[in-house]
C-alpha cells in the first residue's frame, strides 16, 4: 500500500484508487454532485482556465509557504473541509484526517454530521487548529451543547453552513441505493463483498454513528432525523445573530455565492465567509466559486476573512484563488480520496503532493512566499 500512495502523483492519482479501493455507492457519494453534475464540472473549468502569469529573475529558492489565517499562523493556505459521515470512506475517519491535518498545521473542520464526535477529535489531535462546522437544529438545547463541546473541546472557530435549506438530489447515491449508514441490501452486499478489506474494516471496527448528534439524541437518531438537523428551511439572519450572540470565537459562514450575502453576513457579526458551492453538491447550476470570488472580496474588504473552496485538486488552485482575493482555500474530496486509497497515510499524501504543486508553482512563478501572491500573478481569459 505505501508503494502505490508514493507512486501516487496527483490527487487524480489518488482518486483513481480510491475508485478501485472502495465499494462503489461510497466512492460515488464522496465523488458526484447534485443533479447533472454541471457545477462540479464548472469549478474545475474555472481553476483550469486561469493563466499564470510568471515574473523571472528574483530568487526563488526556498520558498516560505506559510500565511496566517484567523490570527493564526499556519503551514500554507488549506484548510480541511467538513465532510460527513468519513468513517465511512476509511474506518481511520475523521481522527485519522484531524491529525495529519495537525502534523502539517493546518485546520481541520469537523462537521456536524461526522462519525467521530468533537471530543474523539480532540484527542487525536489534541495540538491540532480544530474547527468545527454547524448545521443550526430547530432545538436550541442540541445547538448550544454543540458550541459547548465545541468550546470545551479547544475550537477556535465555528463554521456555520447556510447552503442547504434543503436536500439536493444525488442521483447517483439514488440509483445506487445508498443509505446512511449503509444497510445491508443485496446490492451493498455484493458491493462490499468486491471489497473485503474494506468491509472487515466495518465490521471490526465501532459502527458507524452520527457521533456528535448521537451523544445527545441518543443512539438511535438515523439517518432520516440527521437530515432534519442538517437541512432547515427556515435559516435566517435571525439564526446568525443567535449564533454570534452565543459563540465569541471565530465565526465564518460557508456557503456564500453572492457578494450581497457576503457583506450582511459580516454586517451580522461573521468574521468571514467561505465561498462555497458545496462542491457542486447542493445547487446545481451555481456559478464556479473562483468567478464570484473578486466580487465577494470587494463586498466584504480588505479586513474579513475570505475562504474558498469546491474544485481544489492541484496545489496551483492555491494560487488562483489567493491572487483572486481568498486568504486560504479549504479542500473536501482531495483529502477523501486519500482517505480512501490509503486511510490516514493517504491523507499525508494528499497534502504532500498539494504542498509540493503549491511550492513548484510559486518557484516557477517567480515568487517567494504565500504572502507575495497578487492579483497580477493570474488573468482569466
Ligand atoms: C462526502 C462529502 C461530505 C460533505 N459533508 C459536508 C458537511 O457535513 N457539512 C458541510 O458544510 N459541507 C460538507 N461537504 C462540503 C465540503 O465541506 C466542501 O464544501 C466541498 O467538499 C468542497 O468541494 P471539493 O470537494 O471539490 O473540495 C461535504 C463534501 C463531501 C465531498
């Protein structure tokens, strides 16, 4: 396994063997987007497009890769998106991401809907810049011992995600009869039975839980009921000014498309925005994150924090969106697809090959450092 995660040269690479390594409906769940797909399609036209402007003759050699981000300095500019349910992927889980997530100080953001509650996270990495992510319940009790554990727990900041009020359509996990937790149907059966590690690894290891939601709603909360948390029709700014009243830490809102939304959600107390389209997941038909980026940027100012993500693959994706106007870029399926090649080395690949793309691409862009990144250093055609 190690031999085939260092042959592994890109996160394309690891993606094609997580495909082979991982039963379809889960490789499929982690990989589709919603509806026809056409916005996962469009975030990676968007970074493709992008030119890179280069500028020789000043020195290069050892580029300082570092930024600061939330008045925290840390390894480069990525953080590791929320993503449910990652004991799934791998039974490393979320543990497994939190810690290579520390070892290269960056953040890691646990969701809401992960399988590994906020207290195993800390553990793991117990040095670790850990974020958490907040799908707002309708019972203010779930929502405010959240931001208890979370606060308990050492988190820095809160992520409250606002894209989806309800569920989108995975047709996809739809054809593939995909359940959350997978259940055992004839066709899952067959699926795990082409990929016996993977099932002795579920089989063998705690099953997999809504973890956070579970230590308050008890054990048997489904996976119908943690949609009912996750999706709510009813979020409002009314919900922003309950959360920062309730949370003095660091508060981003991940989610946001339109620089209007931007500017009232720092108006409302945010300390930034994560400019995001779910990774093509929620809204299909949403525009690219990187077109809206400058827009938003300029709605918000030079002060707010700026985070983008939804179709970082290469370390070069970096670049565009900083010189565009993010402070950092988060990733969702890069670090899943190592996750699921090769469990928590995977991971540490996966960052491995975006660190060195991003250091590659600065040196042969003439630049120096994270901080040294300008507007003039890329021009969409
Ligand atoms: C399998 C999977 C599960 C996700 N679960 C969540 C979640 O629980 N909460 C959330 O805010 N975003 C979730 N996301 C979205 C990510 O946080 C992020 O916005 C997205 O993955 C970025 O696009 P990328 O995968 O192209 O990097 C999920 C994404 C994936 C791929």
């Amino acid at each position: 396994m190690a031999r085939r995660l260092t042959n592994a040269l890109s996160i394309g690479d690891l993606r094609a063997i997580a495909a082979r390594t991982t039963p379809r409906a889960v490789f499929d769940y982690v990989d589709g987007g919603a509806d026809a797909e056409v916005t996962v399609r469009r975030n990676r036209s968007a970074f493709d497009a992008v030119e890179l402007l280069p500028q020789y003759l000043s020195p290069v050699a050892d580029p300082v890769l570092t930024t600061t981000l939330l008045g925290r300095e840390i390894g480069m500019p990525l953080v590791f998106a929320p993503t449910g349910y990652t004991r799934m992927m791998h039974h490393h889980g979320e543990a497994g991401v939190a810690r290579v997530a520390a070892d290269n100080r960056l953040p890691y953001t646990l969701s809401t809907v992960g399988t590994s509650t906020i207290e195993d996270v800390a553990a793991a990495a117990p040095g670790g810049n850990n974020w958490f992510q907040l799908y707002l319940t309708k019972d203010e009790r779930i929502n405010t011992d959240l931001l208890d554990r979370a606060r308990a727990a050492g988190c820095s900041t809160v992520m409250l995600t606002v894209d989806t009020p309800v569920a989108a359509r995975h047709l996809k996990d739809i054809r593939n009869g995909l359940t959350i937790p997978p259940s055992l149907t004839p066709r899952t059966l067959a699926g795990m039975a082409r990929h016996p590690a993977w099932a002795l690894n579920k089989l063998t290891t705690p099953p997999i839980t809504f973890a956070s939601l579970t230590a308050m709603a008890g054990p048997s909360i489904d996976a119908v009921q943690v949609a009912d948390v996750a999706f709510e029709p009813t979020l409002s700014y009314r919900h922003l000014d309950w959360l920062r009243k309730h949370w003095d830490g660091d508060l981003l809102v991940k989610g946001i498309v339109s620089p209007e939304n931007a500017r009232r959600a720092v108006d409302h107390g945010a300390d930034g925005v994560v400019v995001s389209n779910h990774g093509g997941r929620q809204l299909d038909r949403a525009p690219a994150t990187l077109h809206v980026l400058p827009q938003v940027r300029e709605a918000v100012g030079p002060d707010a924090t700026v985070v983008l993500d939804s179709g970082v693959r290469h370390g070069a994706d970096i670049i565009a969106a900083r010189a565009l106007g993010a402070d950092a870029v988060m990733i969702g399926r890069a670090y899943l697809y190592g996750l699921m090649a090769g469990g928590e080395r995977g991971v540490a690949r996966a960052i491995d090959i975006l660190r060195e793309e991003y250091s590659r691409s600065l040196q042969l862009l003439g630049l120096n450092s994270s901080g040294a990144i300008s507007r003039g250093h890329v021009r969409i055609p």
